[in-house]
C-alpha cells in the first residue's frame, strides 16, 4: 500500500534510524513503556512531519505503543527516501517522496488520511487542514492531534477563532521542552550546519541578517554570533526589537539591512519578508535562506519573476542574475532551510521534543471524550516529566522545594 521512492534504499535508511535511537534515551524510555502499556492499541495515526530519521524513530515508538501507522512528509525538499524505505521495511505504511511536485506532495497527504485517522501529529497543519476540506466525514473518528511548528498553532488558532477547528489539537510547540530547547538551539545550531556544509563558506566576518526575533531567531542570531558573524535583526514586535538591541544586535528595518548583508535568514513565521524592493538593494553575492515552516517567507515567485536568469550554482544553490547586475543565492528553493539543505536539528534537542508528541497523544486518548475542541496546551506534568528526564540524562540533579517553601510560594 505504501508509496516510497525505492525500497533498496533502506539498509542506509535504517543506519540513519539507529544512530538517532542511540541519542535519544529520553524517547527510547517512552518506547520501554509504550511496549509493556499499548496505550495505542486498535487506533491508526497519521503522522506528518519532516521525514528523516528523527522522525522515523517517532513513528516506531509510536508503533511500539500499538499504534497502526501511516506517514507521509511534511515538506518535499525534508523527505529522505532512505528513511522512508526503512520504514516500509520495517512493516509501516509511507506515502512520501523527496523532491515532489506540490501535487504529488498533496496526494500523499492525501493517501495518509484517506483511511480515517484517529490521532493526527502535524507539522505545519497541511494534515489538520486537509482533513477539514476533503474528509469531513471522517472527523468523527478524530479523537484529537498534536501540532509541531509555530506555524501549524498559527493556522489552528486562526481556525479555532473561526469557529471550523472540529477536534482538540494540542500546541506541542508552545512546551517548555520543545519551544526553548528545539526552536532555539535546535534551530541555531541546524540553520548553520546547512549552509555552511551547502556552501562551503566561512561565516565569520560577514553581516548575518535575522529576520524574526522569536525563540527561532534568537537561536540563529545567537550562532552566527558565535561563529563570528556580525548580526542584523529585523523585527515587527517592538519589545522583540529591544530585546534583540539589548543582547546586542544591531536592529534596523528589512530596507535598510538588504543592502547590508551578506547572508540572511527568515525566521518569522510570515509571507514576503524579503520582496522585490530588497533584492534590488543586494550586493552580489548575497545569499539567501529560511527557516520558517513555507516557503513564502523569501517570495520566491518575486524573485523567480524579477531575475534576468537562474542556474544552479552548487548542489541545492540556485543562482539569481538581477537586473542590477548583481548575483544572489537561494538556498534549498527558499524552503525550510535546515531540512531542505541538511538533517533538521540535532537528535538530542528532538528526542525532547518527540517525547513532548509522543505523551501529548497518550494524553488525548488517555483523556478523549473529556478534551475542549480547541487547541490546548501540553499539560505541565507532561512538560516536567520530559525535564526531569532530560536531567537525568545528563546526569545532572536539582533541588526540590521543602514542605514549609512550598506552603510560603502557596503552591
């Protein structure tokens, strides 16, 4: 029933699993548990989220609890067909392929939810959004579901708003696990490692413009620091701009940074935060990425539009000829850029985060029928109990409030 690229893939697929088993200790005790529990036992799953071996072991615990299980990619450029073949080989049911058209992207999607899920884990809300539009009369089934990325609670909260969100869908991004450690160092520490293994080019000394001061920001603005670059911030929220000013970063609008920098990063969340009017005012050279969740953070049908010619400079670096005569360099297609052009953060930070999903779904079977139809947060229970274990871990032990502490703060 799967829909793979190529089976034979999986012996190195299945290599790229292991290696992230053996770094995730936090996931592989919820799989120890989910083994002995079954709390998934007799309920399908549908999963999308940016398929490589991170994530490929997410699947396998979650499996592991008793859960029948389709997957299929998040984003075309994230999905290595290795993983996909391991997958498969290992008894899964995969619908994705890398490099895809959006139609055949969609159509996977499509293929994922046609069986009629009863837990959802999304990445961006392609699952929940489609689930909505074309199998509204599976809903019923849908006990709840778990969003991954900024971006995915953006478009549930909107449609929560609205009034048309028709099951609970748990803010995963929003944990304390997840958000603080996988947005900022997470993404930090993965935004550098593609570029700088896509291009081969030293970051120290250059102007790094950031655009977007959230927890994603903060990371990459934090490592092109660190890595010697001298770092640019744009930003909309006023009290996120002084933020930024005060750990140090020069602030200034997208206008004035475009003819500054020498790479840039988007990490807003939003559509056309780099647009005609700024490529024109780029110095050759430039090189452009995101690290949002689309690929319309960089408008790239602007650019596509504007150029005078394109060619493919290096492996996953387009190149655009301008009519100033100056060159600039997308890379990945101006997707997400440490996924489309790398691995996605390290296994460490994600073993907090799919540890984060993986309970989040056992808490809405564990509690269906009793969950507002809204979009909720992770209970905290849950998030400390991903802290304390992360903890232990790393071999690291804290204090604990005394009785008479605890009556003084009135907890």
């Amino acid at each position: 029933m799967s829909s793979i690229t190529d089976i034979n893939l999986a012996p190195a697929g299945e290599k790229k699993i292991k290696w992230v088993e053996n770094n995730m200790p936090i996931l592989r005790a919820i799989a120890e548990e989910f083994e002995k529990t079954k709390p998934f036992a007799g309920l399908k799953c549908t999963l999308s989220v940016h398929l490589e071996a991170k994530t490929a072991y997410l699947c396998r615990v979650m499996a592991m609890g008793g859960a029948q299980m389709r997957v299929t990619g998040s984003n075309p450029l994230s999905t290595q067909d290795d993983v996909c073949a391991a997958l498969v080989a290992g008894g899964l049911e995969v619908f994705a392929h890398h490099g895809v058209t959006m139609e055949q992207y969609e159509a996977d999607i499509r293929a994922a939810l046609e069986w009629g899920p009863n837990i959802i884990i999304d990445d961006g809300g392609d699952l929940v959004h489609m689930m909505h539009t074309e199998f509204p009369h599976l809903i019923p089934d849908v006990i709840g579901g778990c969003e991954e990325t900024t971006t995915g609670i953006l478009r549930l909260k909107a449609m929560a708003k609205a009034g048309t969100l028709k099951f609970p869908m748990v803010m995963v991004n929003e944990a304390d696990c997840k958000h603080l450690f996988d947005n900022r160092y997470g993404t930090g520490q993965s935004v550098f490692d593609a570029i700088n293994r896509t291009t081969n080019l030293i970051v120290a000394g250059k102007e790094v413009v950031v655009a977007g001061y959230g927890w994603c920001g903060k990371g990459v603005a934090m490592r092109a620091k660190g890595l010697g670059a001298r770092v640019i911030v744009t930003e909309v929220d006023p009290v996120k701009a002084i933020e930024a000013h005060m750990d140090g970063f020069e602030v200034m609008t997208m206008d004035d940074a475009a003819a500054r920098g020498d790479i840039f990063c988007t990490v807003t969340g939003c559509d056309n935060v780099i647009t005609e009017r700024h490529f024109a005012k780029m110095k050759n050279g430039a090189i452009l990425t995101n690290a949002g969740h689309f690929d319309v953070e960089v408008d790239m049908a602007g650019l596509r539009k504007y150029a005078v010619s394109t060619y493919e400079a290096r492996n996953n670096i387009d190149a655009y000829v301008l009519p100033t005569g100056n060159t600039v360099y997308v890379l990945g297609e101006g997707r997400i850029v440490n996924l489309a052009a790398g691995d996605g953060h390290p296994a460490e930070i994600m073993d907090m985060s799919f540890a984060i999903q993986a309970l989040s779904a056992k808490y809405l079977v564990d509690n269906r029928g009793k969950v507002p139809v809204d979009v909720i947060a992770v209970p905290k229970e849950t998030d400390w109990a991903v802290a304390f274990k992360k903890l232990e871990t790393l071999g690291i032990s804290i204090d604990t409030l005394s009785d008479e502490q605890m009556e003084y703060l009135g907890i």
